[in-house]
C-alpha cells in the first residue's frame, strides 16, 4: 500500500474513533469554593465531577457561565448538564438530579456594624435584598415581601452591598464567606448574619438521555460509587476542603 494511502487510512479510522466518543458538556458557574476558574481543578464539586466521569472512561469539558446564560444553552442543546445546582433549578430545568454533594446554608450577609435581628424573615418586609439572577432560591423567601434587586453574580451583590446599595444579600454561607475573605476591598467589612434560612442540597443535573447516547446521569452515579470504593471520593474533598 503506497505510504500516502496508508496514512489517509489511518487519519480516517482516528476520525471516526473521535467521532465515535461521546462528546460531553457540562456548564458551572463562579460559586467558589465549590466550582470556580481560580482554584486548583477547579473547586471540589468540579474536581468530583470530572474524576467521577474520568474513571468510567469520559472526558468531560466543563465551561464556567453566568447562570442565566448556562440555563439559555441548555435549553439549546449545547450541553448535558450543569453542576453546583439547587434542587429548583433543576427541577426548572428539566434535568435528571445526581445525590447531594454538598448541603448550602442559605442566608443573609450584612455590613458590620448594622444590626439585623429578626425572627421570621417577614418583619424585613420592604428592605432591599440583593439577589442573583435566575437563581433557584427558596419560594418562601422570595415571597417575604422584601424589595429584591438582582446581579449577574454574588461577587457583584456583595459589592454592591458594601457600597450601600442595599440592606443585604441572600447567599450560602460558605460561598459569601470564600469570597469576602479573598477580596480586599470587602475583607473585614461584611459578614454572615446569623440566620441559616434554608438548607438546599447542592446537585448535579443532566439532561435527560437522548437515543443512542449514554445515560449520564447513571454514568456519573456509577463513576461516584467507583471513588467512594477507592477512597478517592474523600482524598478529593479533604485536598479542597482541609
């Protein structure tokens, strides 16, 4: 066989190998410590996530989005899932739900030095709360009558509320906590009220499996179990969370 049809040979049955693989998208957003582009791969639920797939054999590319984009292309088709969810939004989404990872705190975040005491979230009706946009947060505190203004991210909210935009933000304890402690300009200026208004379980969500293609959702449940059995799934949350 000539050598230049050797080699087209060969080109070919590596093209159709690569086309043969599965190609597999997941979107994530800026939520550290859990997921983000600044830390070593990529936060701890990112870091199982791929490990997870890695072992059944997948690779996966995982693209940090603003939320309300990431919910847009997944509504495209340009992805098979999304990581570091609350239960709302997959359910809104339409998305097969993995087992809790991680449970959130959801609360409030203040400026020190202003004083918020409260019982029950309604006697801060008509406050302004900073919120993300297209968030799953709980109905309930949505619906505590408070004055809501909305950002593209929490970084951005807690900006705001440092600048004396607003009262307060909704936000996971550890997320507000992470990211005040890693900004200069908010280090030592807003802390966590107190108050633990929700506890949401954090997920992963897929798409559901379309013919022909693998269920991920099972795939990603199996590849868990496979690190829960060589103790991997513990070494790779006590590396991100020492």
């Amino acid at each position: 066989m000539p050598i230049v049809l050797f080699v087209a040979t060969l080109l070919f049955f590596f093209a159709q190998s690569a086309q043969a693989q599965p190609q597999l998208r997941m979107a994530t957003l800026e939520y550290p410590p859990y997921s983000s582009e600044h830390l070593p791969d990529g936060g701890s639920i990112v870091a199982l996530t791929r490990r997870a797939f890695a072992v059944r054999g997948y690779p996966l590319q995982i693209d940090f989005l603003p939320w309300a984009r990431a919910r847009v292309e997944l509504g495209n088709g340009n992805y098979q899932g999304a990581l570091a969810r609350w239960p709302k939004e997959v359910n809104e989404e339409g998305l097969q739900p993995s087992r809790p990872l991680f449970y959130s705190e959801l609360g409030l975040f203040i400026r020190n030095g202003y004083p918020l005491q409260f019982s029950q979230l309604q006697e801060l009706r008509e406050r302004t709360l900073g919120i993300v946009r297209g968030y799953g947060y709980p109905q309930h505190i949505l619906d505590a009558g408070l004055t809501l203004e909305d950002a593209v991210d929490d970084i951005s909210n807690l900006r705001k509320l440092n600048a004396r935009r607003f009262d307060m933000v909704l936000l996971e304890r550890i997320v507000g906590n992470y990211l005040i402690a890693n900004d200069e300009q908010l280090r030592g200026k807003l802390s966590w009220q107190g108050n633990v208004l929700e506890r949401v379980p954090l997920l992963v969500g897929f798409v559901p499996a379309k013919p022909g293609e693998p269920d991920w959702s099972a795939v990603f449940e199996q590849g868990l179990r496979d690190l829960h059995s060589s103790g991997e799934y513990m070494q790779i949350l006590r590396s991100h969370n020492p």
